[in-house]
C-alpha cells in the first residue's frame, strides 16, 4: 500500500511541474509573437468564456472593450480570439490585411450546416471560395442582374401594400393591426425566392407553398441560432464529445433538410426545361453546368441558392422592421419622410425604385438605421488569420479569430454625437460624410447583395410610409431590445396599427393582384 504523504507530495509534484511548463509555454508564445493585445485575467480550460456567457455576444464584448480597451485578446476555451472594437484596426485588419483576415474558422457547429465549409459564407479563401464570389457579383447581384430582376422587386412590394389594403378594408373603420416583421419577412422571401428560382411563396393562392415557407421560415431561424460565435462546443471540444443539448445532432439533421430543400428547386427547373419559365439564378446555373460542370455544379449552385435566399430574407426583413419600429418611436422622421415622398413621387402612383436616389431624407432613415442596429452586429460570420500580421501595433498570431464588433463602433462617442439617438438628420448634407460604418462588412468579405438589400429596404419603407398612417400598438414606446443572433433579431417581433391614407386610396384599391403573375414551381 503505497503512503497517502507520498501520493500527495507526488501530486504536488506533478501539479507543479505542468504549471511551470504552462507558465513557460505561455511566456514562449508570448515571447514569439511580441506585443500582443492585452487581455483579461482568464480561467483555466474555459479561457474568457464565462465573460461573454450574457447574451446578446455584441453587448457583452462591448462592455469588456469598454473596461480594458478596444483591442483585446481574448480565449474562447481553446481558441485565441482577437475582439476589435476600434475602427482604426478595423479598416487594417479589412484594408491593408484584407488578405490575411480573409479566411473563416472552422467552428465544429458550422460542419454540417456548411457543408463541410463550402459554402459562400463559410469557405475561406481559396478557389472555391474565388469561384462562388464570381458567380454571386456577376451572376446574380451584378447591376445589369438587379436592373432585370426589378420588376420582380415592385410586383411583390405592390403586392404587400395591396394585402395590407385589402385587410384594412374592415367596415368598423377601425385601425388594422399589422404583424410587420411577418409582413417584411415574407416580402424578403417572395422577392429573393422568385429571382433566385422562380418561386413565390405568400400570397391570397400561394396555397400549400405558404407552408413550405413556413417550414424553411423555421431552417433559417434554426441556422442563425445556432450558427455564430458563440456555441460552447465549437470552443471546449470535450462537450462536442457528448453533444450537450443535441447540437450536433440537430445540425446534422438541419443540413440534411436544408440541402433536400435547396436539390428540389434544383430538380424542379430540370424538370421543367424547355417550358417557358423566366430568368432565374438557378436556371441562368443550369444553362451553364451544360459547358462548365465543375464551376457549376449542382452543390455550388445549392450552396448559393442556400447563402443567398438565407441571407437576403433575414438581413432585409430585419432592417425593414427595424426601420420601421424606430419610424413608430419617432413620428416627426417618418411625417418627414412622407412629405418627401409626397413631393417627389405624388400621391396618384406608387413609390419606385428608379426615385429612391431622389429621397435623400429616405435614405437617411436607412442609413441610420443600419447604423443603431446593424444586420450583422460582428458581421455575419468571424474572420481568421491566415498567418501572423501586426494590426494597431499588436501582434496577432496565426490562426486566430477576428470578431469586428460593428455595433460597437457605430455607437462610439468619440465618433458619433449623441449615439444612441435615432438622428436621421446626422447624415444630410454630406454631414457624416469620412464617418465610419460597415454594415456590409469590407473588403473580400464585403457582402455581395448589398445592392439588393438597399433597393428592397428602401423600396419597402417607402412604400409603407407613403400608403398608410402607422402608430404604435400602445402608449408605450417600441421595445428596442436586441434578441441573439447573428443577424440580430428584435427581442419583441414587431407589431403596429395602420390605416390607408385618403389620397392614396384610389392606387391601393387599383392594385393587381399580383400572385396570377408570379411564375411558380409545385414540390
């Protein structure tokens, strides 16, 4: 029987020499890569993650930046993570090292719903990466692409304002009461789905399309929860091992469903080749797999139908009701917004694409908006470096994770006046112009369907303020409060009461309707 003194002192022993040889591999790497960014006191094993175990990630990293410094080191269990809340080493890290940053982690939670990394968003850099950028800036978000899908854009945004009509129309003459982040959220997918595959998903006869939407409504809900930066299994491989919560479970089931999805309006343009179907992204991929099977494969050309029709309904539907809901807290913007509508556009036809660059006051509203409450508050997806770089005199490692904390800097004090207020007014004139922003990101990572979210937002908001009179459901303010996610939900879905305005009843009441029109494909 060996002497419990002696197991103790071996213990003691043991636990000393692996603290050392920590201590020294800790001063080595430290040594090796000079200056790095300073970093908070962390636990053993979990690093920093107890700091950032408060939700929504953006406020909570916000508030450690606040206390120890726009640029921080930080570890997220067994990953070396950069947080840069600076818009300095923002622009050096997407600018000057664009290259070097460009690459995505390789999360375990984003395996399966990536499939294997090769989608647009999660690939890092590389040809494949190279190849699906290509097709997405000329095959679908080029200029000349937008111009010929504009049609699609004005039929669902009449659409949408004719419903709307349609069901203020109730004899009480009371005010309707309108779910507007539904209202927005099935626009998005209308609109990105018909130029994407010809498919249209709400509408008075949309029939038993409306619960496939309902049904990739809850995937896209599902991928952005689970997706991001801030699942404990993608940073403490041990819980990975027995798949605490099912995650792993869940995203394989989730990237099966998604792909199945993605196949059947691959295999629903096949089927109906040769009959008259319109120009869309997945027939235009078809046509061309013919010459280039590789380039246009039909796993390239799911990954673009997923990235695109994901990103383009959440990122634009959020940011129409977040404009919405500050326009219902600030009745003299949208009063302003209205006159100039009012004076531009007049009231015997409906707002078009082709006046939003003649609504100055307009796009200020959206500007603004997407300043206060950024679709991708740390972008949509992390960076990574590629190999060791030297950003705002800190030395940063290869192979670590960049979070740009976008929400942050369009708060910063030092930039902004008066930040957390709603000031449409800040950008007339130029008068921000030189002013940092990124709510599409920068450089390589820029998102490619900027165009199409900034017409169908604008479009969107115009339309709604230009056809009805909105107020809020109560008293009380909006509630403001930002939900988790990557693209940074409404903590409260919103909701107002509306009602037609006199002058512009007589072009709602002559709406088409629009659904005969929209080109559909049946599963």
């Amino acid at each position: 029987m060996v002497n419990p003194t002696i197991l103790s002192f071996l213990s003691l022993s043991l636990g000393t020499v692996l603290f050392v040889l920590v201590l020294h591999s800790l001063q080595k790497n430290r040594k090796r890569h000079g200056h790095l960014p300073p970093s908070p006191p962390a636990l053993p094993v979990i690093g920093h993650l107890h700091l950032v175990k408060k939700k929504p990630l953006h406020r909570t990293l916000s508030a450690l930046a606040a206390e120890h410094g726009p640029v921080l080191l930080l570890r997220f269990g067994s990953r070396r993570v950069v947080h840069v809340a600076d818009p300095a080493v923002a622009e050096q890290c997407l600018s000057t090292h664009d290259v070097t940053f460009a690459n995505r982690p390789r999360l375990p939670s984003g395996r399966h719903l990536s499939n294997g990394y090769t989608t647009l968003g999660s690939s890092s850099y590389g040809p494949n990466w190279s190849n699906l950028r290509r097709i997405a800036t000329v095959d679908v978000f080029s200029s000349h692409r937008l111009l010929l899908s504009a049609d699609v854009r004005a039929g669902e945004v009449r659409d949408m304002a004719r419903r709307l009509f349609k069901a203020a129309a109730a004899p009480s003459g009371a005010p309707a009461r309108a779910d507007v982040k539904a209202r927005a959220f099935e626009l998005a997918l209308n609109t990105v789905a018909r130029m994407v595959a010809g498919k249209r998903y709400y509408g008075d006869d949309a029939g038993l399309a409306t619960e496939e939407a309902e049904r990739f409504r809850a995937m896209v809900r599902e991928y952005f929860a689970m997706h991001g930066a801030s699942n404990l299994q993608d940073f403490v491989p041990v819980l990975a091992l027995v798949d605490i919560g099912g995650v792993n479970k869940r995203a394989i089931r989730l990237s099966k469903a998604r792909n199945e999805w993605a196949q059947r309006l691959i295999d629903n343009h096949r089927a109906a080749a040769g009959r008259e179907q319109g120009k869309t992204m997945v027939g235009d991929l078809l046509e061309k797999q013919a010459s280039d099977p590789e380039a246009y494969s039909d796993k390239v050309i799911r990954a673009l139908c997923l990235s695109i029709l994901q990103a383009g309904t959440d990122t634009s539907s959020a940011a129409i009701e977040w404009g919405m809901a500050l326009l219902l807290n600030h009745p003299a913007a949208m009063a302003k917004a209205r006159a100039e509508i009012d004076e531009v556009v007049g009231t015997s036809r409906l707002v078009e694409e082709a006046d939003l660059p003649n609504l100055p006051y307009l796009r200020c509203i959206i500007t603004e908006t997407l300043r206060l409450h950024p679709v991708g508050p740390l972008l949509i997806a992390p960076h990574e470096s590629s190999s060791d770089s030297s950003v705002g005199g800190y030395d940063i490692p290869a192979g670590t994770m960049l979070l740009i904390n976008v929400h942050a800097m369009h708060r910063d004090a030092r930039v902004w006046e008066e930040p957390e207020r709603f000031s449409p007014e800040r950008f007339e004139g130029g008068r921000s112009d030189g002013k940092w922003m990124l709510p599409f990101g920068m450089g390589r990572r820029r998102c490619p369907g900027e165009g199409l979210a900034v017409k169908m937002v604008g479009l969107a908001l115009g339309t709604l303020v230009q056809c009805f009179e909105w107020r809020r459901v109560g008293d009380e303010e909006v509630d403001m409060a930002e939900a988790s996610g990557l693209t940074m939900p409404k903590a409260v879905p919103l909701e107002a009461l509306y009602w037609p305005r006199a002058e512009m009843t007589p072009v709602l009441a002559a709406l088409p309707n629009n659904t005969s029109r929209a080109q559909t494909f049946g599963f």
